[in-house]
C-alpha cells in the first residue's frame, strides 16, 4: 500500500512539472515574437533619434523597398508600424516577389494614417490588413492632415510601399520631418 501511494505521488509530481515546463515554455515563444516587433520599432525611432540629434538635422522616409533595412516576414516594413504612423501604399497594379498583382490599372500611391495592424508575419511572408483613414500631404507647407469626414481605408502589407515620418501638432495635423519625393505623387497629394 505504501509503495503504491509513493507511486502515485511520484506520477502526479511528474504531471504537474511537466505541465509547469509546458505553461512556462509558451509565454517565452510569445513574447521572443513580441520582443522582435518592438526592438525593430525602437531600432528605428532610435536611428531617427539619432539622425535629428546628430546635427544632420532630418528624419529619412523608410521605404520597404530598403532591402538594408526590410525584407519580407517579421523583417517587413509592416511589423515596424504603429499607431498615428503616415505611410504610402501603393492602389491599382504593383509587384509581389516579380508578379504583377492588383486590377491592372496603373499603379497610384495613396497616403494614410495607421489606426490598426491585423497582420501575421512569417519567416518569409506577411497576411492580413492595415487599416486606418486617408490623409492629405501638402508639399508645400510640408504638412499632413486627416480628410475629414474620415475616409476609412485598408490595404495588405504587400501594397506597403513606405512610412513618413511625421510630429502630430494636433489630432489631425502633423508636420512631415521629411520632403515627400516626386516619384510618390499620390491622389490626395496637394501643392506642387
């Protein structure tokens, strides 16, 4: 009788430490993923630190095209945004890994304030949606403004083309910390 209660009590010991290891083991791979999007978030707003503080006096746009900077999956330039960032996205036709994808239209880049990221990312691919409302650059005043009333936008992490650095002033206006390029001539882009 003794040695079946010892048994037992060795039996039971085993389970609840193998189901210690096993709750303990999930939370660490969670937040290793989690660690990753914000030590690339903080890399960045730290080399953009960096450059105003430097003396050089400009933040740069971060396009997803920088293969020195993004790549594709957790590396996408997707996992690096946050909430209130001004980024480019790309309408009509563009290109996926050297395919032609979208309505087949010309490709039309249009601006946006991130509101929510619903993306999963992978070692070599990204799915899902970032969504937000359209917004309104004046390269002119180099200002930024959400279109009222609020025109809702998403798009998927593929249609990404680049993030613009932005200081909000208000709720809705922000001025740009970098000259929109000529080459990103988007529908809602007014001035010259």
């Amino acid at each position: 009788m003794i040695l079946h209660s010892k048994f037992n009590l060795l039996l039971c010991s085993l389970i609840l430490k193998s189901q210690q290891w096993a709750t303990s083991f999930i939370p660490q791979r969670i937040s290793v993923h989690h660690s990753y999007r914000e030590t690339v978030a903080s890399n960045n707003n730290e080399r953009r630190k960096t450059l105003l503080e430097g003396g050089q006096g400009y933040y740069d746009i971060e396009f997803q095209s920088d293969s020195s900077r993004y790549g594709r999956g957790e590396y996408h330039l997707s996992a690096a945004l946050d909430e209130r960032d001004i980024v480019v996205y790309q309408t009509g036709s563009w290109m996926v890994d050297g395919v032609l994808v979208g309505n087949g239209e010309e490709t039309t880049f249009e601006y946006g304030i991130v509101d929510t990221i619903q993306v999963v990312w992978t070692h070599n691919c990204e799915h899902g949606y970032i969504r937000g409302m359209r917004v309104s650059i004046n390269c002119e005043e180099n200002t930024v403004h959400v279109i009222e009333p609020l025109e809702f936008i998403d798009f998927g992490p593929d249609q990404l083309y680049a993030r613009e650095p932005v200081e909000w002033t208000s709720e809705t206006k922000g001025n740009l910390l970098a000259t929109v390029p000529e080459c990103i001539h988007g529908t809602t882009r007014t001035g010259s």
